[in-house]
C-alpha cells in the first residue's frame, strides 16, 4: 500500500513486517520507506495483539539497521584473538577461505564443526532452515538449543502435554491474574495491556517474583519469594485450596490424573512451611489461595525468569496443576499461560531437512555448557574436539553461562570461529572471519508468536545494506563451496517461507502466499482449548501424576527442588557467598541485543546491582558507588543502587550487557554456572550465590 507525500516527490511506501526478537509478543510492524531507505518502524494499529505499539527497543528498530557500527563487509582477522583487529576480504576470499578449513575438518571428523544458534532472530527462514540443511549435509555436531525455555516447555509437557494455553487476548476478561516469574512491563509488554484492561474492569493482579520489578509496582499485591522456591507456593495455594474445599470436584473427575497422589503431597506443604521456605508471609499465602479459589475465571501468566533455576521445570509443573484443580480450564479466560507454541503446526523437518544425515547420529552439545566443551579434549565419552563453531544469531561470549570458561574456550588458537553477525559483539571478536548478515527489514521471513497465536510474514522493506547477505544466502554460498549439490540447497527465501506453514488444521486456512499480503492472520480454534479435556498428554487428561515421568525413573508428581546455591542445599558454599544473585533483563535490552544502540544505552545508563540497604550497611556500601560482585568463578563491576525493590539476602544484576561495554569487561554470566536444569537441560541463570564488596 502506498501513503500520500507532498507534491513532486515518490511516494512513501509502507511495507508489512514483523519484530523478529525473542519476544512472546512478536508484533505486526509497519515499515515507511522513502526513497529506498526505512524513515520509520510502528507497530500495525490493526494487529490486535500488536495494536500499534512497540516497545522501546524495536521503536529504534531504524536507527540500529542504519548503525553506523554496522557490519557491511565481510572480515578477516588480522590480530590476536580477541584484539577485535580486521580486515575487509571480498565474499570471494571469504567463502573459500572458510569452506578451505571446514572441508580439511570435515575431511578428519565432521562431528567436530559445532553450530552455535540462539534467538537473534526467531523467523523460520533466517532462523534454522537454510543453516540447518548445511550443518545436516556436513555431519556437524548437533546444538541443543536450551538457553531460553527448554526446562518450562518440560514442565508444562508433563502435565497438559505441550506448550500450549489461553488466548492472550481473553486475559482482559479474566477476574483474578497472577503474573509469576515475569516482568511483564519489561518483556511482555502487549499481555500488559490485556492486565491493564481487566484492572480497570475489576480484576486483582498479583506478581509474584523475587524483585519488585516495573510490573509488581501496578499490581494490587507483590509476593516476593526467594528464588527457586515456587514450587513450595504452589503446593502451599494446593493445599488451602483442598483443606477449604475450593475445588472443581467435576473437572477434576473428568479430566485428571492423579488427584489422589497429588492431594497426598499437597497436604503435607501447609502455609506455614512453604512461608518459611519462600520467605513470605504466611497471611500473604492465604490470601491468595483464598482468591485463586473464589475469583473465577482465574489466570496464570507465567514466564520464563521462574525455570532459570535448578528446580524450574518441576516449578512450572506444580503451577500447571493449579488450573485444573480449580477447573479454570473451563472458561475463556482461565487457566493459564506460558508459550502458545504448539497451537501452530511448523513444519521442521521441511525447512531444517534432517534426512540430509542419512545415517550418520552425530553427537549433540548443550548449548549452555559450552564453555566446558570448547575446553574439552576428545575422548570416547564426548567425542572429538570441537575445532570448529559457526555463530549465528547469538552471542555467546555474552549470554552464555560461566564467562570466563566461555572467553577462554572462544580464545584458542586452535578453534576456527566464523561470525554472522550485524555488529562486531563479543564473540565477534574472537572470530577468524565475520560475515555481514541483514537485519529484519532486509530479507524475507516467517514468524509465530509464542505469547498469542497470529502467524505473520517479514517482507523484505529496504535493499541489503553494503555487501550484507541473509543467513540462508551465506549458507546457500557456502554449501556450494562446499561442493553440497542437493536440490535443496537452491530453494529461495520465498520458498522457504512457504514451506513453514505446515498443511495441518492448527493452521485452517493460512498459507504464506496471503499471509505476505494480510501481513498476519490468526489461528482458528477455541479460546478455552481444555474446557472438556482434551489435552495432548497420553491418557489426554491433564496428569497430575505422570506415567512418563515414573517410566523415567524420575518422581511421577511435581516436586519442590531448591537451587543449587542457597543455604539450605549448599551451607558451606553460602556462607562464603549469602547473596542470592538474579540478573533479569534491564527494559531497554532484550538479551544482549540493542546494547550497542547509543539512545538506548544512554537510557540504561550503566551495569547496576540493586542492593538491599541492610546488606549495604554490613558491607560498608553506599547508594551510587562501584562495587565488585564476585565468587568462586569470577567477578564484576557495577554501580550499586540501594533499593528495597530487592530482598535482603539478594542482589539484582539488571542485564544483559556486552562484555566490552561493561567496566572490567565481564557480565554477570561471568558469575553464573553451567548446571542445569531438573527437565529439559537448561541453564540456572537465576540459581547463583555471590558476596559483594566495595570496589
């Protein structure tokens, strides 16, 4: 479509997009292009979950494509790793240069090129479909893709059968919300207005979280719970809700499993015992076990900051059977959210093509313990040593657990590192060749949200800027280098898109050669998808005690399993360091993406550490001054902010910053550890003890 402009000039045009950060919201945008470059980025007003707005990062969407620190060339290193020291080569050069290495690799053992993929970009072309057939071809070592949501998505597997949920949009109806382990301000803004929409119409909003985030503050109460202690509350709102009788005694007959064994446990967590081990009071939990009970239709917004700790997975377990108990699941807009996923059908194995191995079985790396791997040595457990690693869409040396380990692993001389990349990041500087890749509004792509349920279409607004090429280009170039002749290795973008909407009824109707028009267009079915049962569990109930669980040897009912570090598990280790350290995502940062756009640094200022004013006093800190934060694995500097929105006994380390823009050139991953979650191998981001001291 085309927008009127003054006389004499060509018309602006706007081009349909979609935001392709890791984000529940991924919104619908309008991109104005006027004479060929993007003047500006907004949400779609007619997108009903989008509405026209957009969080401040991707409102500065224009500004980080036009970076001038925007990578545009590609790039070879010409100094110590880690010097950040290149020089520009042509694609020519480039290509042969990195196909010439991984082929001799390839040529001794294919399993020892790795991957490296995250959620730079959540799109299903530029994400895993092109890069996925190349790393298939060569035999690569496969990438466990765990850093973000792998222990939630076990949890809620266990007990309704996948990622699945409310229609966001009903949560304005709802009565009573609880938002649990989510700043839903900071990163789920477009939920936020549905939340908002119901208080004005009534409804009670709780947060419950471990800091008294941007969200808690709007909300009616706060309850303010230790980390990794969420599954001992959810036991506790079970067992009132038995001992008081507030159960759907016809829906849990009809559509569970379990109830019995469940009851069992839930009464031996009374209020009293969870307030002690979640460190909140005891009226608090009543309180709200009594409104889970009595305020119908009763929602759950969960996120994602809850399953960074040891025992995440069981957590969103035990949160997931409280729906069910009180039959939620009936209304529209009950029962509870953390990932509208599997409402959609994706069509994987056509994009990513994993027959390309044939028979080969490569080895699979956990994506968050690669600081460990890289300083492997090959041997007949973990197999060869990784002397390759491709990074895409990520940024390792930043996000990924245990710095120090990360850094040093990324530093060998050894270790062939190519980066596709936007900005020159962390581990961009310890690459031997950085390749220039496109931004969202550069190239062709296809997206899903995870926080509602619209599939929508990337168009393509602006040309590549200087020589950058989309991922699956490089790859498709690549692949050629290679000597890789199969077919699929010269589909297009355009292909590839269509190919992501699988024909299957979770989509009715909606195939890309509309949705590149309509821009976005919404999943048919029910609101309420477990009003009668219905669930995509093996007995199709919702099990509260799982068979599956029980054949895995592993216990069939949710259980409450504390952190790694805290002074109930690890005493010794506590008393060296008693501050519990979480790092939630500072508002204009989404991961370690926008970091390095200027307005929105000067926004966040500087790396803080939210201190309680007790633990101050002990420690001879005061407000605005620079401390060290450090343990067994490393240390940071930040400015220390006294505040009462975190709980004596724990630290608040607002993130994530790049390395090199932090003083002393750590993060906080510089203090995290890399063991992982109960279910679904994730990290502990959130599970990490530390003692801060004037720097």
């Amino acid at each position: 479509m085309t927008i009127a402009s003054a006389p004499d000039t060509a018309p602006d045009t706007v081009v349909r997009s979609a935001c392709p950060h890791d984000c529940p919201d991924t919104c619908a945008l309008l991109v104005t292009v006027r004479d060929g470059v993007a003047v500006s980025v907004r949400g779609d007003p007619d997108h009903p979950t989008t509405h026209g707005a957009l969080c401040t990062k991707v409102s500065r969407y224009a500004e980080r494509t036009y970076h001038p620190g925007r990578l545009l060339h590609p790039m070879r290193r010409i100094g110590p790793k880690g010097s950040g020291l290149f020089e520009p080569v042509s694609w020519d050069a480039a290509l042969h240069g990195i196909a010439e290495r991984l082929k001799a690799i390839a040529a001794r053992e294919p399993q020892a090129v790795l991957p490296y993929s995250y959620g730079g970009t959540l799109g299903f072309v530029q994400g895993e479909s092109m890069a996925a057939r190349f790393f298939h071809k060569l035999g690569a070592s496969l990438l466990d893709r765990t850093i973000c949501a792998t222990a939630g998505e076990a949890g809620l597997k266990a007990v309704i059968g996948g990622k699945l949920g409310m229609d966001v949009e009903q949560f304005e109806n709802s009565r009573l919300i609880l938002i649990w382990g989510s700043n839903s301000i900071t990163s789920n803004l477009h939920f936020w207005t549905y939340a908002q929409r119901a208080k004005r119409a009534g409804a009670k909003l709780v947060c419950i979280d471990p800091w008294r985030n941007d969200t808690a503050d709007k909300c009616h109460e706060h309850i303010q719970l230790r980390p990794g202690t969420d599954a001992a509350l959810a036991y506790a709102l079970m067992h009132e809700l038995i001992v008081n009788d507030r159960l759907d005694h016809g829906y849990i007959a009809s559509y569970t499993v379990g109830f019995e064994a469940l009851r069992e446990r839930a009464l031996e967590w009374p209020p009293e015992r969870a307030a002690e081990v979640c460190g909140v009071p005891v009226a608090q939990i009543r309180q709200l076990a009594r409104d889970y009970g009595t305020l119908s239709p009763a929602a759950i917004r969960l996120n994602y900051g809850l399953q960074r700790v040891r025992g995440g997975a069981n957590a969103v377990r035990a949160i997931a059977c409280l729906p069910a108990l009180v039959g939620a699941w009936r209304h529209d807009a009950g029962g509870l959210l953390l990932s509208s996923s599997n409402h959609f059908a994706a069509n994987g194995a056509a994009l990513e093509r994993p027959d390309l191995l044939a028979e080969r079985k490569p080895r699979t790396i956990n994506m968050v313990t690669i600081g460990d791997d890289l300083l492997r040595e090959g041997d007949s457990d973990f197999g060869p040593k990784i002397e390759a690693v491709i990074v895409y869409n990520s940024n390792p040396l930043a996000v990924a657990p245990e710095g120090a380990k990360v850094r040093q692993g990324f530093a060998r001389d050894d270790l062939f590192t190519v980066v596709l990349d936007h900005f020159q990041t962390d581990t961009a500087d310890y690459a031997d060749y950085l390749l220039p890749a496109t931004t969202q509004l550069e190239h062709v792509d296809v997206h899903k949200g995870y926080g509602h349920r619209y599939w929508l279409a990337n168009n393509a607004a602006i040309a590549p800027l200087g020589e950058a090429k989309p991922n699956t280009e490089i790859f498709r170039l690549l692949a050629a280098r290679m000597g890789f002749t199969d077919t699929c290795f010269s589909e297009t973008d355009e292909q590839l898109a269509a190919l992501a909407i699988a024909p299957d009824a979770r989509n009715g109707s909606i195939a890309w050669s509309s949705l590149r028009t309509s821009g976005w267009a919404k999943l048919p079915g029910p609101a309420a998808p477990f009003a009668a049962g219905g669930f995509p569990t093996p007995s199709g109930q919702c099990e509260f005690w799982s068979q599956r669980e029980a054949d895995a040897g592993r216990d069939a009912l949710p259980e409450i399993i504390l952190p790694y570090e805290c002074d109930a598990t690890a005493p010794d280790l506590a008393a060296r360091y008693p501050l519990a350290m979480i790092s939630p995502p500072a508002r204009n940062f989404l991961n370690s993406s926008f970091v390095n756009v200027d307005s929105l640094r000067k926004l966040e200022g500087e790396p803080l550490l939210l201190l309680h004013p007790v633990d101050a006093q002990r420690r001879g800190v005061e407000d605005g001054q620079m401390v060290r934060t450090f343990n067994d694995r490393g240390a940071t500097l930040s400015r220390a902010r006294l505040s009462t929105r975190t709980r004596p006994g724990q630290v608040v380390a607002l993130g994530l910053w790049w390395r090199k823009l932090s003083p002393g050139g750590t993060n906080a991953n510089q203090l995290t550890h890399q063991r992982l979650t109960d279910l679904g191998a994730g990290p502990c981001f959130y599970d990490c003890l530390v003692e801060v001291a004037a720097a």
